[in-house]
C-alpha cells in the first residue's frame, strides 16, 4: 500500500462519524497484539487544553533524553500531525505499512476513522518502543476509543459546555463523561475546573480510590510582573520560573497542569531536570492555537494575521480576552465553525469587536454554510457581515479590506484554521 493508498482508506472510513464504544477498538487492539499495553501513557481528557498540555509533554520529557510519544486530534494541515515522537512525525512510509497491517487484520470488521488512527499510533508507538506515549481523547472519555488505556497517570485539563449532543447538556454530565478515563488507584491531575465540575470528577475519585493533584490547590502558577510564569508545584521538589510559550491567559493552567505531570512522573523514577525543563518551556509551538503570522505588504509594512481554533464557547471566552490585550485600530474577523457547534454570548461578543466579518466554509461535510451563519448574527451586525463561499476567498476579501494598523483574526473550527494556515504559508 502506498502512501496515498493508505489515507484515501483512511478517509474512507467516515471521518466525520462519531461512534463511542470501546468494542470495536478493543477487538482491533487484541488482533494486532495488544500494543497499548507495551509502553507508559499518560491519558489526557478536557474539553479545551488537551493538545497544548500534550505538547507541553512531549517537548518537555523528550529535552530530557526520553523517547516520547504523542497522539493528538484533529490535525491542522497533514494527518501525520497526529502521530509523533520527540516532535517528528510519523513517516509516509510507515504510515502506509502501518494502515496495511490493520487493514488485512481487520477483516470484515468495521471500525470509524477515530478507532482506525487510535489503533495506528497505539502500534507506531509499540514498535518505536517509545519510552512513554502522552494520549489524547477524541470525544468525552468514558467511550473514547483511546479509553483502553492503564496509563501512569489520568489527567482532565477543563469542562466546558461541547459535544452536547454527544456528551449531554450539562456541566455535571460532561463532567462525568470526562471522568470516564479515571482508573481504580491511579493518580488524576486536574486543571481549572468550575465547582460543578469539581464536584463530580472529585466523587469519582473518591469512589475509585485515586490521589487527587489540582490546580490552585495543590499546585499553580501566576504571571508576574517581571513577564515570567511562577510555577510552585505539589511535591515540593518543582519550582520553576519560565518564559510564557503559548499565547493567551489560559495556557497558564494548561502549562501548570503538564508540569504537574512531570512532578508525578519524577516520583515514578523518571529523570526531568528542573533546568532543562525551563529552559524548553519557551521553546513549545502548537500551530494554529493564537497563532500569529506577520504577511509582508511592502513599504515596510506588515499585516499581522491572529489565527486560533476557537471553537467552542469557552474557546471564544478565551480569544475575546487575548484581543483585549493587543493593540490594533480595527479588527477583520474570518469565521467559520461546524453545524453542530453552539455558540452564544461569546461570539456575539466577538463579532461586536469586529469591524468586518467574513464566513466562510472550511469543508462541504460538518461545516456550517456561510449564509446559515449570517441567519444566526444579530440584525444590528448584518451590515459589517460577508459570505464567502471558499476559505481563499474569505482570507483574500480580509486582506483587500485591511488598512495599516487593523489586525485580521481568522477563527473557528480547527478545519478552518488548517487552510487559512496552508494558506498563510505557501501562497502569502
């Protein structure tokens, strides 16, 4: 099978399917060896947070001479994003033979995307023979087909309201769905949580007899005026000052909660010096989350581009307050988000900042028409409002009504975010 092979199959297997179970998963896993069960993971569930958490993980361990492991989604531009170690991604060449294997392994069964590629990192990373592999879920956690793990350790960075359709419509049930990944006796970290969320994943510890580590309690960290994050952890043995990586004030938390993770995995004999983990703090990179791009313009001037994958409601939250800490004249807002995604006081807010929106649609399958998303703006918006069929179209009428000193902020699903950033890439 050649590369391509291997993804159009890949792609074959309803990509936009959500199937929660770990039946299909677990017999897949059991035909190819069990390869979950030959390497140290940490399992991480969250509403927001997971892949810059994750991140943090790999660069962090891996600075300090172990081999890591690290699958993530959605991927941005390459479906190889989900799948790396030490920060490299896996291989066209192995990708293929890897797809391969669990094709003729499969059989008649059938299995979705999500289950496919959960199997394909699980035996990347075994055959790698990694040193740990830091997993994140697709969908909640309880059903999640990664949910198949023992890992060294489970941790639930946030719980907001997503996924309703999927998760239920409360704090309280998501919640629940995210604790879904607690195992009998092994530790959990928490990060920023509400009380009703609090409430529930601190019961389901209780009931599965689990060391509880939590943000603000156990462990934190501020910014300070000399510009520096100030970490003070659990243990005692972990307290750092390092250079903010990741824009915005909630990567605060999220860099808090990997380092809280690295205290843990320093109690399971694992060697993380305090100098190099401050040292490669600074350095983490996770595109596409307040990513900013500077686009020549000539004369000297530049066109600064904000790009994030503020998708959900607290997503927006957060961009809303990264804005208010830039300075710019007026701000051009390309938007496009998934049908199913709710969205309320947050994005009216959002595009009350804006001087100009643009939708657009970033794929024909999930993603909300542009005209459907110009039915659900408040009237008194309309007029600041354009519709864009495709993304280059949106990001080109963005740049044609850019004046110096604007800044141009394209958000939304992480789909849209991919192709505005393939874009800003290659043909900008």
């Amino acid at each position: 099978m050649e590369y391509n092979d291997a993804l159009d199959h890949l792609n074959s297997l309803q990509m936009f399917t959500i199937k929660l179970g770990l039946e299909a998963e677990t017999t897949l896993l059991d035909k190819i060896g069990a390869p979950h069960t030959t390497f140290p993971s940490i399992h991480i569930a969250g509403t927001n947070g997971k892949g810059s958490v994750g991140v943090t993980l790999m660069a962090l361990i891996a600075a300090c001479g172990y081999r890591v492991g690290f699958y993530s989604s959605p991927h941005l531009e390459d479906i190889r994003e989900r799948f790396q170690i030490n920060g490299q991604y896996i291989s066209r060449r192995e990708f293929a033979a890897l797809m391969e294997q669990i094709k003729q392994t499969l059989g008649e069964q059938t299995i979705t995307y999500f289950e496919c590629a959960t199997a394909l990192a699980f035996l990347w990373f075994a055959q790698q023979q990694v040193d740990i592999a830091v997993i994140e879920t697709g969908l909640g956690g309880r059903l999640d087909a990664t949910n198949v793990l023992s890992p060294l350790a489970s941790v639930i960075t946030n719980v907001h309201l997503d996924h309703q359709q999927h998760l239920g419509n409360t704090i309280a049930a998501i919640a629940a769905e995210k604790a879904g990944i607690i195992k009998h006796g092994i530790p959990v970290i928490t990060g920023e949580l509400c009380m009703e969320a609090e409430q529930v994943i601190d019961a389901a510890c209780r009931e599965k007899h689990c060391r509880r580590i939590r943000y603000n309690k156990d462990f934190s960290a501020h910014a300070a005026a000399d510009s520096l994050i100030h970490y003070k952890g659990f243990s005692g043995q972990l307290d750092l000052s390092f250079s903010p990586a990741l824009a915005g004030k909630h990567q605060i938390a999220n860099a808090a909660t990997a380092l809280a993770v690295l205290e843990l995995l320093r109690e399971k004999g694992f060697s993380l010096d305090s100098n190099t983990l401050s040292k490669t703090i600074p350095s983490v990179r996770w595109p596409g989350r307040m990513e900013m791009f500077s686009l020549d313009h000539g004369a000297h001037q530049h066109i600064p581009v904000l790009i994030d994958g503020a998708h959900n409601e607290a997503g927006v939250e957060a961009l809303n307050l990264e804005l208010q800490t830039r300075t710019y004249n007026r701000l051009i807002l390309v938007w496009g988000s998934m049908r199913d995604k709710k969205t309320g006081a947050a994005l009216e807010k959002l595009l009350e900042q804006a001087a100009v929106v643009i939708y657009t649609q970033a794929e024909p399958v999930r993603s909300a028409e542009p005209a459907a998303l110009k039915k659900q703006t408040p009237p008194s918006l309309l007029d600041r409002v354009y519709c864009r069929k495709h993304v280059h179209q949106a990001l080109d009428h963005a740049l044609e009504r850019w004046q110096p000193g604007d800044l141009i902020c394209a958000a939304g699903s992480l789909y849209l975010v991919g192709k505005i950033r393939t874009l800003l890439e290659k043909n900008y």
